[in-house]
C-alpha cells in the first residue's frame, strides 16, 4: 500500500495545509466542508464497507460522488442548492489532489467534470415596515434576555451582518459617538466598517452598560456568556416572530433569519436610490453583480418604474381562433 494513496493524509492536509493554513479560510467555511466529508466518508464506509481510515485515493471515483450527490437529494431531502455546496467542497479538494497527485490527474478531471445542477432562483423575501417594527417591539425589555434580543435584531436589520459576524462581534468592534460604526471580519477575511444609525448606537449604548456574562468580550453573549450558536438565534427569532404575528398578522408563516433581516436592509437601500455598488460594499459582497439580485425582489420599484413610463393603448376584447386545430392548441 503506498502511503502516498491513502485518503486520510490526504484529506488531513486539505485541511491544515490548504485550507487553514495557505488559504485562510473562514472558520464557516472550515465547518461546511467538515461536514460535507463526514457525510460523504459515512457514506462511502456503507457502500464499500469499509472504514475511512482505510481508504484509498482509489476508491473515490466520479461514479462514487455522483451516487452520493443523488443519495443527498433523494434520501437526505437537500436541496439543489445544498447539493452544489457540497459539491464545492468535493471540487475544492480534488483541485487541492492535481497538485498532489499528478499520476491521477485522469481521476481526479473526471470528479471536477461533475457538474452543478441549474435550480430556479426565487424572489428575495424581506420584511415590510410594519413588520421590522412589530418584531423589534417584541422582546420584554423588562428581562436581560429581551433586551438583549432587542438589541440584537435591531442591530442585524439596520446593518445587515451575516450571522456569523453578528454572532462573534466583540464589545471592542463597536465604537460609539462621532462616526459611529461596527467592525467586523467577513467572507475571505475581510474587515469592513458598517455604520450606525442614531437610534441603534443609542439602544447599544444603553446595552453595553448591562452586567457582563462570561468574559464581557462577546456584544451578544447567551446566558452562559458564550456565543450564540446557530439553534439559539433561530430559536430567538423564531419566538419574537410569533410574538410579533399577533399584532403583524402578515408574519404569519414568514421564517424570520438573520438573512432576512440582511436581505431587509439591503432592499431599504436601493429602494432609498444607494447605488448597488455602495450596497455591494456595505454587505460584503465579493462581486457587485451579487447584489443584482436584489433588482428583482420588490414589486414596488417595478411600479414606479412602470409609473414613469408612457403605455401602449391595447384594444379591448377577447381574441377569438379562427380555426378549430388553434382552438385545441389554445385550451392545452
């Protein structure tokens, strides 16, 4: 058995070397490909029957990864989306494998052929006014809790930071008064500045003069004074929303994320007339042409833009075949 073979070294420093140590990659970003391995290295030990440990560069082949792929979708309920990201991960390492295993490269062009499945985009959801304020109004400001909460949501809709930054910004990435702003390292490492709006920095003034938890480094601790976790956000922002549907009706069965919140603020830019290259640059996005998405999310834009237009005079009345083969080919 030659060593040079073996998937375990292989896969270890696709992660130390590559990843963490050349690349420098998120803390996200590790995370996501571990778990796409750990799917795909149980997956793998159940089809051949044997253990990861034992592997070989061999043994994973394009067939392989396509059956896995179809067993994510069709057993696992992922979703398109979800399947290609997945993908990615596969495609990160076997790009990582052509530089290692040159003797392969028949192999591993094969795996990188596999293409990503096409799905339908749809529409960017965002909340309302009315909704953005009966959720914030929601919280007890009366608990440590709802008071953080408050904060919280305040803060991700009037900023729209991605979840991972909200939830590891520290007391020190945000600075008050003249120019006030938070801090904070996003996709690809990369530090950027969000300002802050007078009431925001006013309610997180009156939040940073709560008692600490854990070692007052964290601005949104749990109770534990650690970091919120994924669950615990969802479960926070679930709880507010059905609080908030009461006197929101149109909340109702809306799923409140932190990425709502972020594709919120970002629609109050541009329906405010920011150019989409200054909103590329508030949110972090690596390209401007990730923010086009936003052009197709509000219907109220459209008609003000239909509204400024001059419209064709159509005639009235309903169009009638002439021939019964159209008719047939009407009604399908």
């Amino acid at each position: 058995m030659s060593p040079t073979t073996e998937l375990a070294p292989l896969l270890e420093r696709f992660f130390t070397q590559r990843l963490m140590q050349e690349r420098r990659v998120s803390p996200h970003t590790i995370g996501s490909y571990r778990d796409t391995f750990r799917l795909f290295l149980k997956f793998v030990q159940q089809r051949l029957h044997k253990a990861p440990g034992r592997l070989l560069f061999e043994d994973i082949d394009a067939p392989l990864v396509s059956v896995f792929l179809d067993h994510l979708e069709k057993q696992r309920g992922l979703s398109v989306r979800s399947r290609n990201l997945r993908l990615t991960a596969i495609h990160s390492f076997f790009r990582y494998l052509a530089y290692e295993l040159p003797t392969h490269s028949a192999q591993i062009q094969r795996v990188l052929a596999i293409p990503s499945k096409r799905f339908t985009r749809t529409l960017v959801r965002f909340l309302t006014h009315p909704e953005v304020d009966a959720l914030l109004a929601a919280p007890d400001l009366r608990t440590w809790i709802g008071r953080r909460d408050h904060a919280f949501m305040l803060t991700a809709v009037q900023t729209g930071l991605r979840l991972s930054e909200i939830t590891a910004a520290t007391r020190e990435d945000l600075v008050l008064g003249m120019g006030a702003h938070i801090r904070v390292v996003g996709k690809g490492r990369k530090e950027r500045c969000t300002p802050l709006a007078r009431p925001t920095g006013a309610v997180l003034k009156d939040w940073l003069r709560e008692p600490a938890r854990g070692d007052g480094r964290l601005l949104f601790p749990n109770v534990k004074g650690e970091r919120l976790s994924v669950h615990g956000v969802q479960y926070l922002l679930a709880k507010h929303a059905a609080n908030a549907a009461r006197v929101c009706p149109s909340l109702q069965g809306k799923r409140v994320t932190v990425h709502l919140l972020r594709h919120t603020m970002a629609l109050r830019l541009l329906e405010a007339g920011v150019d989409r290259a200054v909103i590329a640059l508030w949110l972090g996005h690596e390209s401007v042409e990730t923010t086009q998405m936003y052009l197709e999310a509000t219907l109220a834009m459209k008609e003000k833009a239909l509204a400024k237009t001059a419209q064709p005079q159509g005639r009235r009345g309903l169009f009638r075949p002439s021939d019964r083969l159209l008719s047939f080919l009407n009604s399908l």
